[in-house]
C-alpha cells in the first residue's frame, strides 16, 4: 500500500482557477440552494453546461467525446464543485464510474451509443448493486438473468439505488450462470429503467429525501448488446469500479460546506478559542485526506488499481466527517431547523441526518477496514 | 420490611402491565392514559418507583404527553389547579433557567412539551416561579427534527407588574427532577434501540452467519450497552445524593449512550435504519431533541464543571 507525495502542477492549478470563475459567475453564491457533497441536486442544464467546458467525461476517451485527461485533472474539477455544493446530482455517477467502466471494457457499440451522450451532460446513471438480502455480501445477490433470443431476461430486486426514480440507465450487477465459487457468474448489464417490467418505488428516508429507490425487475429483456464486459467476469469489474468510487473527493467534501457556511455567518467564532482548535484539527484532517486522494488519483494515472489505498482512504474520510459534524454541533446553540433562515443552520440539519450513512453507503466502513487489514499482509 | 419490598414490587408490576396496556394502543391520548391509571398520585407518593418506570416506557415507547411538567410541578411544590390556572410548564432549552430577570423585566424563552393552549404558563425563575398568561408570550410549534414531540417555542418579554409570583415554591428542584426524567426517558429509547439492533444482528445473514456473528458488530452493540449501564448507575446514585451534581452527569450519561446508540445502531442495521418504513429513524430523532431540553450532554459536563469548582471539592459517591 503506497501513497506518493504530489502536488499540483500549474497547468493544474490554472484548471483550478478556471473552475472556480466558472462557478463564480455560473452559480454565485445565494443564488442557489448548495447541496452537500455528492448529494447535490440534479440539474441536467447544470451538467450540461459543465459539460460544454469539457468538464464531463473529463477520463473519457475523446474519440468518443470526453477529454482523454487524466484522473488528477477530474480530482481538481470534482473538488470544486463539491466544496461549492454545485448541483452534479445528474452526471455525477455516469462522470464517475459507470462511464469509466464502459470506455474500460465496453464494446466499441457501446461506447459509441452511450459515451458521447454521457460527456454531454445528457445521460444520467445510477448502480444496482445492494439487493434486500445482499448488503455487504455483494456476491449473494440473486437477480438473475436467464438466456433468451438475443439476449437475457432478468428478474429480481436491487434496492438502495440512489436516483433510479429519475435516472435514465442502471448498470446492474445480476447473475447470468453458477460458476464454481460464487463471484464467478456475475455480470454487469445495462438496464433502460423504462424498459418493460422495471418498476421503481421510491424509499422514504430519514433525511427526508426519497433518493433511494427499490427496483424491481419482472422479466425484463436486455438484449446482448447491453451486458457490459465478459459475462460472468462482473466481480472483477466491480472491484475496479469500486476503487474509482470509494477514493475520491466526494467522500471527504460531504460537510466541509457546512463548516464553511458556519463561519460565514458567524464570524465571532474566529476569535473563539475552542473553536480554533476544532478548526485547526478539521484543516490538518483534510489536508490529509487530500493528499491521500490526490495520491490515488496520480496512481490511477499510472495505469494502476489502488483499491486498498481508495477503500482506507474512504474509511478514514467518512468517519472523519461524521466526527468534524459532532464537532461542530457543540458550537451551535439550538437544534438546526431544516426551514431555517440560516443556510448553515439548513445545510446543518440536514447533515445531521444524512451523515450516518457515510459510513456505510458504498461500502461500510467494517468492509473497508477488513479489506485494509488484508492490504496490510502483502 | 422483605414483605413491603415484595408488595412494592407487586404493585409496581401490576402498574407498569396496565401501563404499558393503555399506552401501547395506536392513537392513545396519553395524559389521558396516565391520569386513568392516577400516575400523579403515584408520582406524589413515590417519585422513585414512578419516575424510572413512567419515563423509561415513554422513552421505549417514543410517547408525547406532558408527564414531565407533571415532575416539575411536583419538585416545584406547585399545584397550578389550586389557583385554578391551567399552567402549562415552560422548560428550558439550555443550560440554563427559561426566563431571565432584566430589572423589572422578564426574558422567557422555553419549550412546552404537548401542544397545547393553555391559559397561562409557569416558569421557573432562580428559586422561585412565575405565572404569565399566555397572550404576553408569542408560541410558536417546532418544525424541528423530531415534530412527535409537538414541541412549542415559549419566547416573550413581559414587564413584573404583569405576572404572578408562585409562592412558597422550591425552584431549584426542578432542573434536577426534570434532568432526571429525561435521563430515564433517553434510557428507555436507548433500551429499545439496542433490543432493534439486537434482534437484527441475530436475524439478518450476509456471509453465511448472522452478522452479530462479526466482532466488529458485537463491540459497536457492546459499547452501546456500557455506555447505557454507566448512565443508568449514576441515575440510580441521583435519588441518594448530590442531586443537583449527579443529575447533570446523569443527564449528560444517558445522552451521550443516546448518540452511540443512534449511532452503532444505525451502522449495524445499515441502509434499512434510515428507511422511515423502520422505526429506528423516530429513536434517532427523539434522542437529538432530548438532548437539548435543560442542556445539551456538553452544556451540562461545563454546568457540572462549574458547580465541582465553586464548591471546592468532588462529592463522593454515596454520600449525602
């Protein structure tokens, strides 16, 4: 498990730059309710007019309309989208990881079909994994597919799918035959979430949204065309993907607003003691988390999978979050209304009950730390 | 005095059964409930039996009502339907009392547990009580992130000449009374999250064994009970001695185990937790506003802090 020191070159710092003038005079702020992190709305013009600054598909292959940058380039335009809480709820996991893995070891088809549209802004994805029996034992999953004229027919049920209620395509991990351990067998298909038989029911959550979805799937037909790799090699895939996901800014940038706006509207807090000292233990925190994120993002240029680097990185990041958020609280008179008239007091409440699920959304962090503690052996 | 000891217990088991009877019916108006079973009555005659009892099932039970200005009534000494008021209580947000003394004006700003409107509310101010009718005050419902507690917003200025003064009333007794109730109330929540997680951890498989098989599982569940059995101890010490130092830590105790318990519970039931078609997100809320009626689990280790220096000395446990 290695981390190697980097910085941000120039050319790197200018995107940096160009950025946030982009989002300074795109989205100003007060003009726009902020999300947090990840969890920021969707906004499909948003996307696309990032997109036509070419800051979609940024890891794309340009043949196919992304920017053929590397990893670090999209880390610098992630992060400030997410420390300004700009709304990428629409193209955030297509930009993230299901583009990536289709331009990995999609058919030249697909990536035609569905790389150009995603480096637009246009399509929006979202992941079926999770099933109702199979949470953190991903290999269990029972959806299965079963061969039929020119493709597979599914049935089964994903759930805790994040935007299926108004994304366009699932990338689906289903069964499509018995290998001789369970994580041979697996595939990864692409779902049209308006093909016959997909039927969507929003979960109401404790955050009072109802971004989370049950998908179910009653003999829905994908044609060959849309299974995505080799079949039966879908484990395999996932691992790799899972490492784009889980080392990214997007997991230590889910409060930072909130600690930002708070200081924003009280600026009394800058002369109190205590709360420097919080301060300054968040700053060294992310400073940090930051270098670890941006190492992993120069290793994935290098052509390498740090997936244990990302899974520790991922660990570290959420529990710190939910610690800096218990921190802060102490410094905040009455319990956050979400109505409030106080953005901070807003972006507060609503952290207050979505930051429980850092720590397991994505991975939990008893998965993560056991998958470091195996990285450690090598 | 075995033969009292077991009547007690006879009593006080035949109490909680018709309890828990009544209050577990969907849709129950529990101060209804509580004034069928003559729950004042008891309070009166054995605060220590009734107070764990009552608020631990309101804690289990996630139940609104107005059992705790009933225990504040009682600490004050204060029959407000003597003076035929319906006095509403006005609890404080914080550390410290519900309404301020400003020359010849008072500062009021508390919670009312149980919407209501009532004529008039009674507030604790230093030693003493206040009657203001309800006009002087503005009120407004709570859209917090626990709305099953119908919590009002009590916030006024009102000038001396227009209030009545509670006579004869001890109001220093409250905070602790109150701080003590709501101790056993973050108790019971914390009892029936653990039985949640519990239950789930036995039930739910992944790998091919129950999860509570894992010892990452069982150490997030353990420290959840440690953290309850070190409030609840201290709870028991606040009826013997040092009233005014246990039950700030006690209160502080059964918040903190609060906080882990949403907490671990939340980690191990996992997404399922958050869904509002499960009951544990309604424990989680309740926990978070308990915290902050009479102060916050960091208001009140700084209150205790304070307290500790000024007398000079640590009390010992045990001691009166």
């Amino acid at each position: 498990m290695r981390f190697e020191f980097t910085v941000l070159d120039d050319h790197e710092r200018a995107l940096q730059a160009e950025v946030r003038a982009f989002l300074g005079d795109v989205l100003p702020r007060g003009s726009f309710e902020p999300g947090l992190g990840m969890a920021g709305r969707k906004d499909p013009a948003f996307s696309q007019a990032l997109a036509a600054r070419g800051w979609v598909g940024m890891s794309l292959p340009r043949d196919y309309g992304g920017g053929d940058r590397p990893a670090v380039e999209r880390f610098v335009v992630a992060e400030e989208l997410l420390r300004w809480g700009a709304p990428v709820g629409h193209h955030w996991i297509a930009d993230r990881q299901s583009g990536p893995l289709l331009a990995k070891v999609g058919t030249p088809e697909q990536k035609a079909r569905f790389l150009p549209a995603i480096c637009r802004g246009e399509l929006s994805f979202c992941i079926g994994m999770s099933e109702p029996d199979s949470g953190s034992d991903l290999a269990s999953v029972v959806t299965r597919a079963v061969r039929a004229e020119g493709g597979w027919v599914v049935n089964g049920t994903k759930v805790w799918t994040t935007g299926a209620h108004e994304h366009d395509w699932m990338m689906a991990l289903v069964r499509t035959s018995d290998g001789r351990d369970r994580h041979e067998g697996l595939s990864q298909l692409l779902v049209d979430l308006r093909a016959p038989g997909v039927e969507v029911r929003p979960i109401p959550f404790l955050d009072g949204t109802s971004d989370f979805n049950e998908v179910v799937f009653q003999d829905v037909f994908v044609p060959d065309a849309d299974v995505v790799g080799p079949e039966g090699q879908g484990w395999r895939q996932i691992g790799q993907e899972l490492a784009f996901e889980r080392g990214g800014p997007d997991r230590w940038l889910s409060t930072y607003l909130v600690l930002e706006q708070l200081l924003r509207e009280q600026p009394a807090l800058a002369t109190d003691p205590t709360f420097g000292e919080l301060l300054g233990a968040a700053v060294a925190q992310f400073w940090g988390l930051r270098q670890l994120s941006l190492s992993i993002a120069r290793t994935i240029d290098r052509g390498e999978q740090p997936a244990v680097e990302a899974a520790l990185v991922k660990e570290m990041a959420t529990r710190f979050e939910q610690d800096l958020l218990e921190a802060v609280l102490g410094f905040v008179q009455s319990e956050p209304a979400p109505g409030s008239g106080s953005l901070a007091e807003r972006l507060l409440a609503t952290a207050v009950l979505t930051a429980p699920s850092f720590t397991i959304r994505g991975g939990t962090i008893e998965i993560l730390r056991t998958i470091v503690a195996k990285g450690l052996r090598a | 005095m075995a033969d009292a000891t077991a009547v007690d217990r006879n009593a006080l088991d035949l109490f909680e059964r018709s309890l828990r009877g009544l209050l577990t019916t969907d849709g129950v108006d529990v101060d209804a409930a509580l004034a069928e079973v003559g729950w004042r009555d008891f309070l009166a005659a054995d605060p220590v039996a009734a107070v764990p009892l009552l608020f631990g099932v309101q804690g289990e039970l996630l139940l609104g009502g107005t059992a705790l200005d009933d225990v504040a009534l009682d600490a004050l000494d204060f029959d407000p339907s003597r003076l035929e008021i319906d006095g509403a209580l006005v609890h404080p947000r914080r550390c410290v009392d519900a309404a301020m003394r400003h020359d010849r004006t008072l500062v009021v700003d508390g919670l009312v547990v149980g919407e209501r409107t009532p004529a008039s509310f009674v507030v604790v101010v230093g030693s003493g009580a206040v009657i203001v009718p309800a006009t002087a005050l503005d009120c407004a419902v709570v859209q917090g992130i626990d709305p099953s507690l119908e919590l009002v917003r009590v916030r006024g200025t009102v000038s001396l000449a227009d209030v009545s003064m509670a006579d004869d009333v001890d109001g220093a007794a409250v905070a602790p009374a109150c701080r003590r109730a709501l101790a056993y109330e973050l108790l019971g929540a914390v009892d029936a999250m653990l039985a949640t997680a519990t239950e789930y951890a036995q039930a739910r498989h992944q790998f091919g064994q129950p999860i509570g098989a894992f010892q990452a599982v069982k150490h997030r569940l353990a420290d959840v009970y440690v953290a309850r059995q070190a409030a609840s101890a201290v709870l028991a010490e606040s009826w013997h001695s040092e009233p005014e130092c246990t039950t700030l830590a006690a209160k502080a105790l059964a918040a903190r185990a609060g906080a882990l318990a949403a907490e671990h519970c939340l980690q191990v039931l996992g997404a399922i937790g958050f869904a509002l078609e499960h009951p544990l997100h309604r424990f989680v809320r309740r926990v978070r506003v308990l915290d902050h009626l009479y102060g916050t689990e960091a208001e009140l280790r700084t209150q205790l802090g304070r307290l500790l220096l000024a007398r000079g000395r640590v009390p010992r446990p045990g001691s009166a």
